[in-house]
C-alpha cells in the first residue's frame, strides 16, 4: 500500500478547516472534488476517516485523527527539506515558527527575535503564545518549529532541553499587614492566592513551592494573565508568585511588596523544547544556535 499524499493533502486540508467547502475554497478547486478526493482516499486505505453527521458537520474517526498527525508531521519534515535545498543554493529565505508561553515571549524572547532579525533578514519569524500545556499541544501538531516554555513538560515524543532560569517572587499589596523581614508558610497558607490557570508554568512553579513547603494554598482566584495577576494584586486584592521580570518594576516603585519565605528557592528553570525525529529547518537550527548562545 501506497500513500497518495495529494490526497492527503485534501484530508489535511478538510480536517484543519472544519468543513469541505472552507477546504475546497483555500485548495481553489470544487467541494465534489474534495469530497470525491477524501472517498477516494478512505477507499484506498479501507478505513473511514470522516465520519459525517446528518448536517455539515463531521467528526474525524480515531484513524483519521491518527492519520492526521501522521501527515503534519510529514508536510513539517518536506518543509524542512524545502528550506535545507533552498539554503544550501544560496536562497536566503525560509520560514521560522516558535510557541512561547506568555512570560517567555513577553519578556525573554524580543532580544533573541531581534538577534535573528538581525543575521537573517530574509526569514520573518511568526510567534505563537500560550500556556505551557498548549504550546506542547502545538509543537506536537507541527505548527511551530521550536518552543519556548517556563513549565515541566513529559512527553516522551518531545526533546526537552534547559535553556535558562528564571527568577520568582512572592508578592502582596503594600500596605498588606504581613512581616517585612520574613513570612511563614502557616502565614502564607492563610491569605488570598492568586494563581495563573491549570496548564500554566506559573501555576506548576506556585504549585511546587507550596507543596515544598507545606503551605496550604488552594487558588482563591485564577487568571490567564501574569500582568492582571499582578496589577490585581497590587489593587489589593490576595497575593500571588510570579516571574520577577513581571513584577520588577512594580516592586522598585512600591506598587507591589515582596515578600520573603527563609529557605525557598525562588526561580524556576525555561526549557527549549523540539520535536524527537523531526529535523529542524535551517531557519529553526540558526535559531536554536542564538538561544543556546545567550
């Protein structure tokens, strides 16, 4: 058995556009010819990969779900080889997609973005930014090339390597009526926390802070924003751990108050993640060089 791939182009297509007519107009060809396509396909694997209900919609079946990661990581690798050839005779183009959660591409990529720019002024980088827990989603889909992430990800298809630290810092409002010199876990497990959502490096890095320490602390509140979260808490409202690059400046100008816990080690590893057997393009593999030489 072979492997049409102009005909799994068109369930790829189908399937990331939700619905036959999307796909046959970003394909410029009939929806009968996308329909006809993805019949012909199920019959040459003799497997339904469609399962379509009594409307428009559809539902892919657990072989064209598989099929389908299968075949993004198939388009991700001629891609690759697409950029290698054209590098290799002088085609200085290509493309570069990352995924960063929100801290990473908020604070630590730019310079990094900009030193790229900078030696490969052909090459536009696109970032993508989420959560930890989605970005993996998406490195594993084969939408992005590289990933940048603040938390610990276990997932044996995926290369994960340490690239940096980060510093944390456990903050309260300043006129918050807690010890200047230091605070208790007990202390600590009595007051308001504000934590980042279920997914986020932020919330595992709290999570194992309070776990280390025996500090009882489950969310008060939850928000999707290190920003909110500290400008909530400034606004004096509970208190929170986030990234000190966050927080930096509300510290030096009194808006937030950090708070000091004797004996925690406040930071956190960054790690870089790639997929395992996927080669990186050219433009991914002069990118990754920038951000292990920082």
């Amino acid at each position: 058995m072979t492997l049409n791939l102009h005909l799994v182009r068109l369930f790829v297509a189908v399937a990331e556009a939700g619905s036959f007519s999307r796909a046959a107009e970003g394909l410029w060809i009939s929806q009968p010819a996308v329909s006809k396509g993805i019949r012909e396909l199920e019959h040459q694997l003799d497997l339904t990969l469609i399962e379509r209900g009594a409307g428009k919609g559809f539902r892919l079946t657990e072989a064209g779900a598989s099929l389908l990661t299968h075949a993004r990581g198939i388009f991700a690798m001629e891609r690759a080889a697409l950029d290698d050839v054209r590098a290799r005779v002088g085609v200085q183009r290509g493309s570069l997609t990352l995924g960063a959660s929100t801290t990473v591409a908020s604070y630590w990529l730019p310079p990094q973005i900009a030193a790229f720019c900078a030696a490969y002024p052909a090459v536009v980088p696109r970032v993508t930014v989420g959560n930890t827990q989605w970005v993996c989603e998406q490195l594993l889909e084969c939408r992005i090339d590289l990933a940048l992430v603040e938390g610990r990800v276990d997932e044996e298809r995926v290369e994960v390597r340490e690239w940096t630290t980060d510093p944390l810092a456990i903050v309260a409002p300043p006129d918050a009526a807690l010890p200047r010199r230091g605070v208790t876990a007990a202390l600590l497990g009595r007051q308001h926390w504000i934590l980042r959502e279920p997914g986020s490096g932020t919330r595992q890095a709290t999570e194992a802070l309070c776990a280390a320490h025996g500090i009882d602390a489950p969310p008060w509140m939850e928000m999707a924003s290190n920003e909110a979260i500290a400008r909530t808490v400034a606004s004096g409202v509970g208190i929170s751990m986030l990234p000190r690059v966050v927080v930096a400046d509300m510290l030096a100008l009194g808006t937030l108050r950090e708070l000091k816990l004797p004996g925690a080690v406040l930071s956190r590893p960054l790690y870089r993640l790639a997929l395992k057997n996927r080669p990186l393009s050219p433009a991914a593999l002069r990118m990754a060089q920038i951000l292990d030489a920082s």
